[in-house]
C-alpha cells in the first residue's frame, strides 16, 4: 500500500512554498520521520519527514517547483524493495543555469486574493504578487492592506520601460553563474524594498562608551553562566536597554494601520541573525518582561535554530522592534532598513577604541556607535533622538536595570 507525501499546514498567512531541495531520490529506501524534502516559504525553510518507512517510488513535485499546502509531493512504497515509478521519477532537467528565463504575461489574482481585492476596492495592478508569473494571492492583499495602500492611490508618472541585462562578453560569459534566488531571498529583497518604498526612513545616531557594560561582564560572566548555564553577552542588556526605552517613547514600538496607529503594550524583540540562506529574525517574545538571563536563553535558543535552520513559523512572527548588530561582522557604522511594518530598528556595531574628553580630560574608551532607523510618519526626531540617549544612558550607567530608571 502507497503512502502519500504531502506538504504539511506552512502557518498563518503563508499560502505557498518552494521545493528547496529533495534529500532522496526515487528507489531509495527511507525510514519513518527521516527528512525527505526541504520547502522554502516566505519566511522559514521547512524539512518534510517520512510519513511512514519503505521506498521512495514516485517524486511528483521538483526542486524549484512552487506548491499549496496539502499538495502532493510524492509517494512512499512498501518495503525497500517497493517497484519503482521510473516516469514519474525521471523529471524534465532544470534549464541550463546561463539561460535566460521565459517571459510570461502576469496571471489574474487568485480567487481569494480577487474577493479580498474587491472587499477593499482595490485593483490587482496596485499589487505585487508573489505567485507563479506574479500572480497575486490572498496574503500579497492582506499584507497591502495591512501597509495602508489606497483605493485611489495618487496618480504617478508612467515608469520607464524596463532595460534588458545587457548581454556579457562571450569571453565573461562562460565564466559567469546563473543562479535562481531561493524564496526567502526573494522575500527579503522584496520586504526590504517596500520598507524603503512605503516608510518615510530616517536614521539617527549616538555612540556610547561600553566600558561600564565590559566591565560588569567581565565581573560577574563567570557567575551568571554558572548560575543560568547561558554566556552573558551584549545581546541580553542591549534587548533590556531597548525595552526600557520603549516605554518611555512608545511610538517607537508601534505601527501604522491604514489611518490608525497600533501602540503595542507589549514589547517582542526581533535579533536579526544571519545564516547561509540569508538574514532572518526570530523573535524575543515578551522581552520587556524578561530578566536579562531569560532574555540571553531565548536568544542563544533562536540563534542555534536558525543557523540550524530549524526555527518555527511562530519564532518568527509578531515582532515591534527589531536589534541588529553588524559589528560582529566589522561593521563600523550603518543605516539599518526597517523590518516592516515596525517603526523602529536599532544597528549595534563594532567597538573600537577611540580617544574621548571625559572630565576634561583625553582618554581611550572602547567606543560602539548607535543608529536608530525609524519612521518619520509616526515617530517624531525628538522621540528618536530621546530613545537613543535613554539607550545609551542605560548602557553606560547598567545599575539602571536593576533600579528601572
């Protein structure tokens, strides 16, 4: 008796995912929960287990292929000596990766997404979809409502035709590599682009002298990890730095909704990290009401999950503030872009040690500068500015934390 593979429920709003990678192939035998397959969505990559042992028979989806939850993936057999469903198997060959892709006209909302569409008296060409051919699903409309597009957005000059990549040197050519970027790099630039799109972006900045937090780790890392079984690191007093100054400016914690401004009681802080497959940022949830050791727990948790690539829909979502610290790569200064729809994001970088007046006089303190990126429309320059001192305050002076000043 065949058992079936099929693509498990991919969380609230992701409607569709990408075959990243097939871990078997047709004849192989496989063992119960065994990974078969590895979907990208928006916002995770997803391993698929084996619903039952014997032999892989049939793939029905390939790499690169784009598919609805419950769809059919292929087919397990009985026993390792299962026949094996060679057409099926056999799939056409990718496309030479120098070829260039086939254009194809944009496909009509899917029938969701249209409902949704006239719901809100909007048209499918104020959408960018992110189906097959550009085809617009329910989530692409839920996420342009979300940002506040318009009925009748304001006229705009017609946009220039698009410019064909000019074709390299034969000689260049043969040394270039065509390579089809995975969904979640896909997502990124396309969120990353409608934040700078949508968001009035501004950045501020301050720098703030870490001797006093380097010297409070240095005073007490070998006790805290002993007692809590986790590194003290920056991460931990950055993300309660920033919570206490979210409920000073309260804007900063907040979004735009159409008209409406959403002030989050709560405060759950996205810590961008880094991986392979692209940036991604899992979230602290409650951090406000964390204790630092908690606080460094969750983020050592989300951090091996996701260079492990194994973190969960839900660590992904309902983020209001967003840390990321470039200066463990070398970063020295940085404008960060929101991650939408926050208002605020803070670019933790590099320390270095730089000659500063400290009563009066010139001394050498590791310095790390401070940028706040946020959005004009809801946070003020004053509240910008006030939240970045109040983080640098608490920072250069840690007994705040402890005092909740």
């Amino acid at each position: 008796m065949a058992t079936e593979i099929r693509v498990p429920t991919l969380g609230e709003s992701v409607s569709e995912a990408t075959i990243g990678k097939w871990f078997k192939k047709v004849g192989d035998a496989i063992a119960v929960d065994e990974p078969l397959v590895e979907l990208e969505t928006d916002k995770v990559t997803i391993e698929v287990p084996a619903p039952a042992a014997g032999t892989l028979v049939e793939i029905t989806a390939q790499e690169g292929e784009t598919v609805n939850p419950d769809a059919l993936l292929g087919t397990i057999g009985e026993g390792k000596g299962a026949a094996v469903s060679a057409p099926a198997a056999a799939a056409a060959p990718a496309p030479a990766a120098s070829e260039a892709p086939v254009s194809t006209s944009a496909m009509p909302p899917a029938p969701s997404a249209a409902k949704l569409l006239a719901e809100n008296t909007l048209s499918a060409d104020q959408i960018a979809g992110s189906g097959k051919r550009g085809q617009a699903l329910k989530g692409d409309v839920l996420e342009a409502v979300a940002k506040g597009i318009s009925a009748q957005p304001t006229p705009q000059p017609a946009a220039a035709p698009a410019v064909a990549r000019p074709a390299s040197a034969a000689e260049d050519e043969v040394r270039e590599e065509r390579v089809r970027m995975t969904r979640l790099r896909q997502t990124i630039a396309r969120r990353l682009k409608d934040a700078q799109n949508t968001a009035a972006m501004l950045t501020t900045f301050n720098e703030v002298d870490m001797k006093p937090v380097m010297d409070l780790r240095a005073r007490y890392k070998d006790l805290f990890e002993k007692k809590h079984g986790v590194k003290l690191g920056f991460m931990g007093l950055f993300t309660k730095a920033v919570t206490h100054a979210l409920k000073e400016i309260p804007s900063i914690n907040a979004e735009i909704d159409g008209t409406d401004i959403i002030y989050k009681n709560y405060a759950h802080i996205g810590v961008a990290v880094g991986t392979d497959k692209g940036l991604v940022v899992p979230v602290v949830r409650d951090a406000d009401s964390l204790s630092i050791a908690e606080v460094e727990k969750e983020i050592s948790r989300l951090g091996l999950a996701a260079r492990d690539g194994k973190l969960a829909l839900g660590d992904m979502q309902g983020g209001t503030f967003t840390i990321s610290n470039g200066g463990v790569y070398g970063s020295l200064m940085s404008t960060p872009i929101l991650n939408a729809p926050q208002s605020g994001i803070l670019g933790m970088h590099k320390i270095e040690q730089r000659p500063v007046v400290v009563g009066g006089e010139i001394v050498i303190r590791p310095m790390m500068y401070l940028a706040l990126s946020y959005d004009h429309r809801i946070v003020d320059g004053k509240e910008a500015v006030t939240f970045l001192v109040r983080v640098k305050e608490t920072l250069e002076d840690p007994e705040r934390l402890v005092l909740d000043l």
